[in-house]
C-alpha cells in the first residue's frame, strides 16, 4: 500500500514537473536572447535557430522543440514591434501576411506585404492593383487606414515634425497633414508641399484646393496666402528692390503687393519681369508690349500694336530690349524707340556694307549653314562689321607681358625662360595675336 503522504510526494511532483513543462514551452527559464513586454507581462524568449524553428520548407514554427504554429506556412519569420515579440506569416505562396503572438493569435484585423517604421508608427503595406496602407502606434493599434502613401517632413531649422498622408483619387491624389501625434493640421487638399529656398530651407506650405485654386501658410499654418483669392498660380518677384506677387487669375496675370493690394490689374495672357529692372514685359492679344513701374505707376514703351511676337531680353550694358515680328528681328532702346529692323529668309547671318540700298549676299559655294538677308537702309539702320581692337596688346598681336615683348623668352638672371604666358610663341593669347576681333554694330 502506498501511504498517503507519498501520495502527495507523486502529485506535488507531476505538478512541478508539468510546470516545468509549461515553462520549457514558453522559455521562461532558458537563456534569454530576446525579451519584452507582451500581453502585460514581461516575457524572456529563447531564440535559438536549433530549438526555435523559422523556416520555409514546412518545418513549422518552434519554441524550444514545440510546436506554435503549423508546419503548412510557405513563410515565417520573427519580427520586433516595439518591445513585442511578433512572428510574421505567410500561409501561401504570393498571398497577404498577418502577425501572430506566440500563442499563435493574430495580431491584426488585415493582412500587409510589407512593414515600414516611421519614427514612432509603423506602417503596413498591403500591395494590390492600388497600395492600400495601415499606419499603427508602437502598441499595433489601427491609426489610419486606406491611404496611399505616407511621408515625414521635417522642416530645417524646426524641431517639428509633421506626417503626410495621401489618398489616391479618381482625378490624382488628395493630402492630410498631422503633428507626430496625430493631431490634424490640415484638413485634405488637392495638393500639399513644402517649398524651399536654394539652402532647402523652409518657406512655405504650399497648398492646392480642388477646383486649382493656390495659397501660402507660415510653420505655424496661418495664411499668407488665401485660397479666397483665387489665384491659379503664384511667384514671388523683386522690382526696383520692392518684393511683389505675380499671380495669375481667372486664367489672366497681375501684380500684387505683399498686403495683396492690386498693383497691375489681371489683365494680360502673360506678366514677368527683366531681372534687375523696373521693365515689365507682357502679352495682350498674343503680342508682347513693355511697361515700366515706378511705386504703383506704371508707364508703357513698346505698345503690343506694334505686333512684336517675342521680347526676349533686356541688355542693360547697352539699354536695348531684342524683338521679332513676322520674320523681322531687331532692338529697341530703353525708351521703346526702335533701332533696328532685318528681315531674315533664313537661319545664319552675313556681314553687309552699309553704302548700298539693298544688299543681297549670296551663299558661298560648297558652305552649309548661310543665308540670305534684306536690309531696308531707308527704314531702319543696318549691321556692320566694326574692328574691336585688343585690350590687352592694344592692337600689337604680341605678348603683352613686358619682358617678353612679343619675343617668347626673356632672361632670369643668365638663363633663358620660356615666356609661361605666350609659351614661347610671341603671340597675345587675348586675341590669338590678332590684334582685335570684329563686332556687329547698327547704323
């Protein structure tokens, strides 16, 4: 007979022992290689490759030799969200992962194909014929879903950082902006972006509506810029030193002040401004005219019935503004007063001697690229070739460098130098030893 204390001795055994067992299962007492917290508990987690199984062909899933998940996975492998112990699995070939605890429960109410962190949230990806995206705190609770695409923007020389999310729509994609907490900044709009400078620091947002409509917040998301005013396009630009906004309205282009006070009317298919002047070029009716502004007056020079249907440039060394019209090409000085007018049949130019009525240079045999040009002397004055002579040589050809002289050498106490500017041919390297070169005046 087996007495009863050693009856207890037996049960208190099997107790310990099946303790022990649980304890094998979940690896309470091994050597820790991972651990965390999970469940409100703190777990210690063998990992050894030789007793916990991750792996793709149908071995299962192991902790320390006993089975968690079922060995007809495709793919298993362990991830860490936060400080959470996850194992991430793929039941078939090409198809969505879930996340499972190691009681082998699901972790989410959706599958993903891919995990991404992003400073303090963690974003799964599920790839079909549109990205479909789930943003989740550290503790994997659904924040967002059904967006499209995230993105951090950190502004340079803000500690700020803000969250971008975006959806795609029938027409494009719309944005919503959040602080890293989740506090909604801005409500969704068409477009929404950060502008900088050339040292990529922070402007602006740069904000869109849906019917095209374009405005301007500070970092601290007030307007400089309202939607209310219904600009379809905005650029900053500098006349006489004076910071104004050229903007375009209605599918027209004015000019503004920075209280957005109306300086130009929105008035002309197209408004800029010669860099470093006060001249205003613009194009009514498909012809292109100048104006000049002074304070908030503006004065036009070149009128569009001229029919000019290009004003390129500004030349400020020598006041004059180039134009074509029809074929013709020429300058207008800085008054509007126009200089000069050649009428071009084709692509290249040729010299032409100013004595003549009508000049026509016929194209050189066997030369590629020449032309034909009319010059009408009783209208408008023509083209010459006037020689420039050398700064530098003054018009000699030679080295200008004094102890050279033209000579390619010069003496360095009794030893003969090879002139280092010249190198030892005597020219002016200026002008090739030419002395000067030719250049196109009108009269």
């Amino acid at each position: 007979m087996i007495s009863d204390n050693r009856i207890k001795m037996i049960c208190l055994t099997s107790l310990l022992l099946a303790m022990l067992l649980c304890a094998k299962v979940y690896g309470y007492e091994k050597r820790i290689v991972k651990q965390g917290d999970f469940e409100g508990k703190h777990w210690e987690i063998i990992f050894d490759m030789d007793k916990v199984g991750v792996s793709r062909n149908n071995e299962g899933v192991n902790v320390d030799g006993f089975s968690v998940f079922p060995c007809n996975n495709y793919r298993v492998d362990t991830v860490t969200i936060g400080k959470t112990l996850c194992f991430e699995i793929e039941p078939h070939k090409g198809s969505h992962c879930n996340l499972y605890n190691l009681k082998g429960e699901s972790l989410l109410s959706f599958s993903f194909d891919q995990i991404y962190k992003r400073a303090g949230f963690y974003e799964f990806v599920k790839r079909d014929n549109v990205d479909t995206n789930y943003l989740c705190d550290s503790n994997i609770k659904l924040i967002k879903s059904d967006y499209t695409y995230s993105k951090i923007e950190t502004l340079e020389g803000f500690t700020d950082k803000y969250l971008m999310l975006a959806y795609k729509t029938s027409d494009g994609y719309e944005h919503e902006c959040y602080t890293m907490d989740m506090k909604m900044v801005l409500p969704r709009y068409k477009y929404l972006w950060i502008d900088k400078d050339n040292q990529g620091n922070f402007q602006y947002w740069r904000i869109e509506d849906c019917y095209g409509h374009v405005g301007r917040l500070d970092t601290n998301f007030n307007w400089i810029i309202p939607l209310e005013k219904r600009f379809s396009d905005i650029y900053d630009t500098t006349i006489a030193g004076v910071r104004y906004y050229r903007c375009k309205k209605d599918g027209y282009w004015g000019l503004y002040d920075t209280k957005f006070n109306e300086v130009i009317a929105p008035d002309f298919e197209d408004l800029s401004v010669f860099s470093g002047t006060n001249f205003i070029k613009f194009k009514l009716n498909g012809f292109w005219g100048v104006m000049t502004l002074q304070g908030r007056v503006t004065k036009t020079i070149i009128p569009t019935t001229r029919g000019y249907t290009n004003i390129s440039r500004y030349i400020k060394s020598q006041k004059r503004f180039t134009y074509e019209m029809n074929g013709y090409k020429g300058e207008c000085n800085h008054l509007g007063q126009q200089l000069s007018k050649i009428k071009v049949n084709t692509t290249a130019t040729a010299p032409v001697s100013p004595k003549k009525e009508v000049t026509k240079v016929e194209e050189a045999p066997k030369k590629q690229e020449e032309k034909t040009i009319v010059v009408e002397h009783h209208r408008d004055p023509v083209p010459v070739q006037e020689w420039q002579q050398c700064q530098a040589c003054f018009g000699s050809g030679q080295c200008p460098y004094v102890k050279c002289g033209g000579s390619g050498w010069y003496y360095v106490g009794d030893n003969v130098t090879t002139c280092s500017r010249c190198h030892g041919n005597g020219k002016c390297t200026i002008c090739a030893g030419k002395g000067g070169h030719y250049i196109t005046v009108y009269r």
